[in-house]
C-alpha cells in the first residue's frame, strides 16, 4: 500500500491539469477506504477535525500534570536564565515530534498537501495544538504571568514538551 501511495504521490506531481490532479486525490482516498481497517500499519496523511481532537487529547493528557506540578515553573525560570537551553529544548520539542510521526513507525505517516509547500499539515497541528492549549490553559490557571514574558515564554516550552508527544501519540496511535 506504501508503495502505491508513493506511486500517486509521483503521479500527482506530473499531471498538468486540475482536473486530473484531483482523479489522483480521488484515487488516493479511496484507496485509503479499501485498506485493511487495522488500528497499525494503515497509510495516513493530511490532517482533519479527528486528528485534532486525538491530538488535544492527548496533549491534555500528558500537559495537566505539567500545568499543576511547580517543577515546570522552576525549569521555565531555569531555561529562561540560559537562552541557549530554550532554544536546545524547542528543538528537542521538534525532534520528538519528527521522530513520532515519521520515524518511529506507528503509521505509515505521508505527507499530503503542505502548509507553504513544504510544512506537513499532520507536523503543524501536533505542534500548534499543543502550544495553543499550554498558552490558553497556564494563563487560565494562572501558571504563567505576563507581566515577564520571556518567562512566561520559557515555562509554555517546558510543558510544550511532553504535550507536543502526547499529541503525536494521541493522533497516530488510534489510528
């Protein structure tokens, strides 16, 4: 299935018109209905409202212990003293992401229509949703404090961490 995923990948490369291009995206869908309906090893691309939902899930559920243990507030201060470490843990943030969705295996991850052409839709969401929750959810808490940004800043990474693999996790692994 791989392989034929590959092969209209190519395919939808070379067609010239819009209309022939979107008989290869038809194609691929329905080969995506046909596969085998196991939880593992299925062929998934693009991003859609399922992937979302698996991925704030998940990015809840490895992120609330972060957001009401102090330990994510001393690293923050910790990280926020040493500019370098932040950058150094956004990107370990990245490689766990990367290291999820496309190397580990769980699913034969694809990269279908990117963001800008070259940023995977599935890469975007399970980063930004868990950002978006750590921001929304540390300042409703009242975790972090604006008042000194870059620390605030600092603190959100320290949590983006393990809900951003939460998020990768909740997104591919039900399948």
């Amino acid at each position: 299935m791989g392989d034929l995923f590959d092969e209209l990948a190519e395919l939808e490369d070379s067609v010239d018109s819009h209309e022939e291009r979107e008989r290869v995206r038809e194609t691929m869908r329905m080969a995506m209905e046909v596969q085998d309906s196991e939880v593992f090893g299925r062929v998934v691309f693009g991003f859609d409202r399922s992937d979302a939902a698996e991925a704030l899930l998940g990015s809840l559920l490895f992120g609330i212990p972060m957001f009401v243990e102090g330990g994510t507030e001393e690293v923050g201060q910790f990280i926020a003293d040493r500019p370098h470490y932040f950058l150094l843990t956004n990107a370990l943030t990245v490689a766990l992401v990367v290291g999820i969705l496309y190397v580990a295996d769980f699913q034969d991850v694809r990269v279908h229509n990117p963001l800008l052409g070259f940023i995977p839709r599935k890469f975007a969401g399970v980063l930004a949703i868990p950002l978006v929750t750590a921001v929304v959810v540390m300042t409703a808490w009242g975790r972090v404090d604006w008042a000194d940004p870059w620390l605030a800043v600092c603190q959100v990474a320290v949590a983006l961490v393990p809900m951003a693999i939460g998020a990768a996790l909740g997104d591919l692994l039900p399948g």
